[in-house]
C-alpha cells in the first residue's frame, strides 16, 4: 500500500491498517534477529542480559530491511498479494539487506552483527514475514476493519470512487451507497443508490457511515448545508471529491479541478526555506550518488563506445522550472540516426531506434545517470516531474489544461508519477502522468523526497513500460 505525505512533513494519508502492518514486521523482524542472538550465544540464565547488549545490532537489523521492503514495494497497496509476488519481493529485500549489513560490519565495528546470527535470523524472518503477509492479506478482505463511506452523488466522480472500493488494490473504505440528488445522472448500479427523500443525518446514522464524500459538482442547491453541518458535529467526517482522491490516491482528477483549486486547496509549499532544504538534500544525495556509480558510469561508458559508433552522451533541450531551457545529459542509447527526419518522435514499445547496450540501460534506468550533472548545476533536482522536450510540451499544454503548473519545481530524475504510472508515449498516457505530478507539486516535502528515491529501486527492479 502507497503512503502519501504533504508539505513540512504534514501527514496527508497514513492508513491505521499501513501502521498496523508495518509494527507487525517489525516486531517479527526484532524476534528474528533475537532467536538468532539467543540460539547462537545466548541462554536462559543471561537472557534478558543479551536482549539489551544487542538492542544497537537489532534496530538496525530492523530499520534497515524494513527500508528494503519499502523499497521493493512491499507496503505498495497495488502489489499483487499472492504467495509468489510477495515471497519474491521479501527474498530481495533480505538478499539487499545482507550487502547492507556486510557493509556495516566492516565500517562501523561497533555495530557487530555477526554473520552466524544472521544465518538464522534471515531465514527465520523470510518465513515469519511470509506467513503474517499471507494472514495479512486475508485480514484485509473484511469489511469490518475498512471504514464506511457514503457518497453524495451518483454520477462519473461516484463511479470512479465505487471503482476503487471494488477494486484489487484493498483501499481502505467500502462504499455503503451512493445517494441520489435531484436531476442527476446516475452511473453507478441501480440497487447502490439511496433515495434521496430522508434526511442525510438519519441515512448516515442507520448506516453507521464514519464519512461522507460529497462526489457531484452540482450539489448547491440541492443538498442542504444544515444537513453536513449536522452530520460534521455529530462526528462523521465530510469531503469533497477532490480532498478525499488526493488521499487515497496520490493524484488529482485533471477533469474535476478548477482555477480555484490552486487558490483554495492549500499545500503548494515554495518558500525560500523549503528551496533551500530541497537543494541542500539535491546536492548530499547527487555527491553520494557520483561516487558510488562512478564505477557503473565508466562500464557503460564504455559498452555504448564499442557497441556502436556515436557519441557516449546524448544532449537534448529540455523545459524546467518556470518553462526555462536547459539541456538534459544521457548516456546515449539510440542509433545516432534515430530522428533523422528532424522531427521529434514518441518512444515506442520495441522501438528499432534503440541498441543493445541501449534496451539494457533504459530497463534499468542506467541511462538517466548522467543527469546527475544537471542536478549539481542546479537545472534539476532529484525528484520531481520528468523534464520534457519543448516540441511536446507545446503539444501537450495546448491539448492538457494546468500542464505549465508542473514547471514550478524543479524536473526530477525520478518523480512520484514515476512510480506510480507507467511510460506514457501519448497525450493520454501525459495526462495521467500530469494528474500524479500535479499532486506532487502541491505536496512535495523532504521527506516525500526521501520515500520516493527509496521507491525507486522497485522500479528499477521490477520495470514496467520501458521504451
């Protein structure tokens, strides 16, 4: 399941269900790494005397899988729960939190965490963390723990919230009806509306509803003011259609939003300190990232040389913050013949234009290292929405209304639509993509910053829709 954090580290949507599956692991993890202690050196007479002489070694053994299992995705709430996906994703994160610990052991002594104890915490904690991962899934198939939602409304914004209740991705709500206001549209199924004849307060408190979504565009005039206010001072929670997608989703509806969205909905953070922070981390992480790649840098350097004749690097003008050019850098992973028409073109699914070398560092992401450069020079940052060409955006601003507003931060190496919409070489596939930037753009913080670099190893590892 996805967590979404807003600005200044403001909390936008952390599911109690999110915590409780999170403390879960983490205790199993604490009891995995402590058999092993216990099983390897410990005994009953000096028990509780090892529990505290290795409390360093167990929270870090903790935090650091943990990061893994955040990274490969593993709270994501669209991974597909089944035995295989997630055994799969919890062997990686294991397999990566091993080098981790390599690592640990020889540059920080202090923090002895001996490889006999992690010869059985390991495999203990892969089949603890299977076991309440598989328990987990048929938990949160239960009605009872998801909280109950009425929607107001039954047309298109209705829909799209009964899609996601009945969807595999287990949202945390469930849709008890959709209440029906006069004159409306319905495109939901018949038998889930409410007549609208009763009050909203006695439909809500027979429902034992925690939440009402107002989804309709048109409901002043036709829903009483009176009547929220009293369903919001007995304790049930009242959103908009907008509040409550931005929340569960970590998008915005492109078709729904308004210019009075960017003046009302807050968020949007852009001060001087929240830049400055921003640039500070961009440069920590670009520095860190120079060295330990730098290795990776120079090899593919090379393969692009003797696989094909052309430049290493590819330069090629793009559009960032507040519409100014610059010019991205890439490893080079086309035939240097690939626009020879002169016009830019869409990269397409198997796209002949592309090399060996190419289709390798493109899966990967291999091909975006260089644009390192352009995150020390300041043109980028490490996270934020994907510079593009000043061809297409002129296509897509005039064909996408809002599109220029995701040109006041920084582009990014990696973004939040990145992680969360595949490659889209088309004005649909940019409109979705611009529905997660656009979220982005109001929320984005140090810390979401942080979680999104740490998602990206999933992507990474687990690609989807590389052209």
């Amino acid at each position: 399941m996805t967590t979404y954090f807003g600005s200044s580290g403001r909390k936008q949507s952390f599911a109690k269900i999110n915590v409780a599956l999170v403390l879960g692991d983490l205790c199993l993890l604490a009891v995995s790494y402590y058999t092993g202690v216990f099983l390897r050196w410990a005994s009953l007479d000096n028990f509780y005397e090892s529990l505290l002489a290795h409390t360093i070694e167990a929270s870090t053994f903790t935090v650091v899988i943990l990061a893994w299992m955040f990274a490969v995705g593993l709270y994501r709430r669209d991974l597909e729960n089944t035995v295989s996906v997630v055994s799969g994703r919890i062997a990686v994160a294991l397999f990566l939190s091993f080098f981790v610990f390599t690592v640990i052991f020889y540059i920080f002594p202090p923090v002895l965490i001996w490889r006999s104890a992690l010869a059985i915490a390991i495999p203990l904690a892969f089949l603890l963390l299977l076991f309440w991962r598989i328990g987990w899934t048929r938990l949160i198939d239960h009605d009872s723990i998801k909280r109950p939602i009425l929607v107001v409304g039954c047309g298109e914004q209705a829909a799209y919230i009964d899609s996601l209740s009945n969807s595999r991705n287990n949202y945390p709500f469930r849709c008890l009806g959709f209440v029906k206001l006069h004159g409306e549209e319905p495109a939901v199924a018949p038998e889930r509306i409410i007549s609208d004849n009763r009050p909203l307060r006695e439909i809500v408190e027979e429902a034992g509803v925690r939440e009402i979504v107002i989804a309709t565009e048109d409901w002043r005039g036709r829903l009483s003011f009176d009547e929220m206010m009293q369903c919001s001072l007995a304790g049930t929670r009242v959103m908009d259609y907008l509040s409550f997608r931005e929340k569960e989703t970590g998008s915005v509806d492109l078709d729904a939003i308004r210019p009075s969205w960017f003046i009302f909905s807050g968020g949007f953070p852009g001060g001087a300190v929240q830049q400055g922070m921003k640039r500070i981390f961009d440069i920590v992480v670009a520095v860190f990232a120079m060295i330990f790649f730098l290795p990776l840098i120079c090899a593919t350097a090379i393969a692009i040389r003797l696989e094909s004749p052309g430049p290493i690097f590819h330069f090629q003008e793009r559009i960032g913050l507040n519409g100014r050019k610059f010019v991205t850098f890439k490893f080079r992973s086309m035939r240097v013949d690939a626009e020879a028409s002169g016009t830019p073109q869409w990269a397409q699914e198997d796209d002949p234009r592309v090399t060996a070398v190419g289709k390798l560092i493109r899966r990967t992401r291999i091909d975006e290292l260089p644009q390192i450069f352009n995150v020390l020079r300041g043109e980028m940052s490490f996270v934020g929405p994907r510079p593009e060409r000043p061809y297409f955006v002129e296509q897509l601003a005039a064909a996408l209304p809002y599109y220029h507003a995701r040109h006041r931060v920084k582009p990014g190496i990696t973004g939040w639509a990145q992680l969360n919409y595949i490659y889209g070489a088309s004005i649909e596939g940019a409109k979705q993509k611009l529905q997660y930037d656009l979220y982005y753009v109001k929320h984005y913080s140090i810390f979401l910053d942080f979680l999104i670099i740490l998602q990206t190893v999933r992507v990474i590892l687990w690609p989807q829709g590389v052209r």
